[in-house]
C-alpha cells in the first residue's frame, strides 16, 4: 500500500499539507500525525508564522509555535514551506492600530522579515515572501503596506529575505490566479517587471481554492506555461476543491476526484512544478465550511481520517 510521498518522491516531486494550529495537541494528534509523516513530505504551518501569532508586539516575537512544526517536519523528513512574510490579514493590532510613516513601516518589515527568515535560516526552505498583494480586478490590493509605503514594498520584501537566507526559494502566492484573467494577467506583469529589475522572486505560488466545477483546464495549462517561461518554479500551495454539503454526496465527490486528477495531470506534465500541497488532509481540520458557507469535504480523507475518492484518483496519476 505504497503513500502520496512514496509516489512523490519517485517522481521528485513534493506533495504536502498545511498543518494545523498545536497539531500536537489534539484529542488524535496520533492519528493526525500518522497520516501526515505517511502521507506528505513538505508542511505548510496553516497560522502559527503569521504576524499575529509570531511576531505578536513590537519587541517580541514568539517563535515557539512554528517551531514545533519545523521540528515535526525535521523529523518526518519533510521540507517546510514558510507562510507567510508579508499579508494584509491575520496581522496584530499593534501594526493595524495606528498610523505609520512610510518610513517607520519600512522599518518595521525590515525587521520582520530579517529576523523570521534568519531566525529559520536553512530550516525553511521555502518562503512566501509576499501574499495576496493583488486585488481580484487585477491593480494592487490597498493593503496597510501598499497604501503606506506604495508597491515598493514589494521588491523591498523579496530583497530583504534574499539578504537573511540566500539559500530560500522565495515565492509570490495568490489566490484566483490559476486561469488566465485579469488578476492574473496582473500578476504575470508584475513578477516580470520585478525579475527584469534584478529582484529575487523564484516562483510563483498558485493557492488553487476551487470547487468540484474544476477550472477552465486549457487556460490553467497555458498559464503555467507563460509563468514558467518567466524562468519561475511553480507550486501549488494550498490546494482544496470544495463541494456542496446538501444534495447527492456521491456525486460531488466523484466530481471532485475528477477535478484532483485533471489538475495533477496538467501539474506533472509542467516540469516547473515543484510541489503541489493542500490546506490541509482531513475534512475533520478545514478552513473551507468556516469561509464557504454550505460547502466543505474539500479535502483528501474524510472526517475519520478515511481516503476519499479524490486521494485514489491522484495516486492514479502520480
Ligand atoms: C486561513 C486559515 O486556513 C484559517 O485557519 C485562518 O483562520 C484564516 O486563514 N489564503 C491564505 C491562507 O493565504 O493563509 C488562508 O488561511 C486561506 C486563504
């Protein structure tokens, strides 16, 4: 009964996972940890290296959560994914409760992302230096950073993470830029610019939240393309396919499984494609019912830790 990552690792590709706040801590933390060390080898934290929680007053950062998930990691013989340097969500309130000079702010990424990088130097070893900084219809998202420092802040933040650890792969992460749209027309534009000015992006993130409709496959196969020509790695970083919750179950997640497949089979095919990972592994641990509403079993083992017909049909591909 050979795992995902067995699979995986013939192919030298990584398939992975977010992990969940204090995994460690949970009434089946042993069975949650089981499958995660069989099935996956590279892990996301889902939270705990986000602002609010590592980073939470100005002279303090509290490191000892995301260590832990770097420690499993380490163990299990899996790669970290770091998530994520600079966001505009899940920030804490002494960034977002008052205002900064632009000068000040500047400062205070710096230092961020200088002493999180560093403080992980060779233990993470990939970076999503920067998350979500475009709006849906395609401009710059009027994030705190861009709206108090402008869009410099951007190639500011990559230069920064190259300095503390030269050795990361760093990447720029979105979400709804799988087809090629307007956002992620957007995207393109902008990681090139930043490429063509020396600044040190290596890949680009796709976080692939989507539904058992799929996507246009065409499109997506063309995106990847024109991405990796810009000399990019590609990841898939927090896969779910979400379906609805009332109507015939069975269906859905047939559709699901087809949908799990067809985007493994465009990824394999696309030899930029590192690593393809989801936001998480069992519907017990999801953000999807919470964000949603009326839609969740997104991802690849049921409530009971069961493999769903989406983990068969990608073993099928791999
Ligand atoms: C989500 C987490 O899954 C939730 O637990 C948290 O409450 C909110 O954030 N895009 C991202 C992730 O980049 O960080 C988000 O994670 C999901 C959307």
């Amino acid at each position: 009964n050979v795992s995902l990552r067995e699979l995986a690792e013939k192919l030298n590709i990584y398939i992975g996972f977010a992990a969940i706040n204090n995994f460690w801590s949970l009434s089946d933390a042993e069975k949650y940890m089981e499958v995660a060390r069989r099935e996956f080898n590279i892990l996301t934290p889902e939270n705990q290296m986000k602002w609010d929680t590592i980073h939470p007053e100005r002279d303090r950062y509290n490191f000892t959560p995301a260590e832990k998930h770097v420690e499993f990691a380490e163990e299990n013989d899996m790669i970290v994914h770091g998530h994520t340097l600079v966001w505009h969500n899940q920030l804490p309130g002494w960034i977002t409760g008052r205002e900064w000079t632009k000068e000040e702010l500047l400062n205070v990424l710096e230092d961020h992302i200088k002493t999180v990088v560093s403080h992980f130097k060779g233990r993470v070893k990939i970076w999503d230096v920067v998350n979500e900084a475009v709006s849906d219809s395609g401009t710059y998202r009027e994030s705190v950073w861009y709206k108090t420092i402008g869009p410099e802040y951007i190639e500011k933040a990559f230069r920064w993470a190259k300095e503390a650890d030269p050795d990361a792969i760093l990447i720029y992460n979105d979400y709804s830029i799988e087809e090629i749209n307007a956002k992620s027309n957007f995207v393109y534009n902008m990681i090139k610019e930043l490429k063509e000015k020396g600044v040190p992006v290596d890949g680009i993130g796709f976080q692939m939240h989507i539904d058992y409709r799929g996507l246009n496959y065409d499109s997506f196969r063309r995106n990847l393309e024109r991405f990796a020509k810009l000399g990019l790695q590609i990841y898939i970083t927090e896969m779910d396919v979400r379906i609805p919750l009332s109507g015939s179950e069975e269906y859905y997640l047939k559709k699901q499984a087809e949908v799990c497949a067809k985007i493994f089979d465009i990824c394999l095919d696309n030899p930029a494609v590192k690593a393809i990972q989801f936001w998480g592994f069992t519907d017990k641990y999801s953000w999807v019912p919470g964000f949603f509403k009326g839609y969740g079993k997104a991802l690849l083992f049921d409530e009971n830790y069961n493999p769903k017909p989406c983990y068969y049909a990608i073993k099928e591909v791999l």
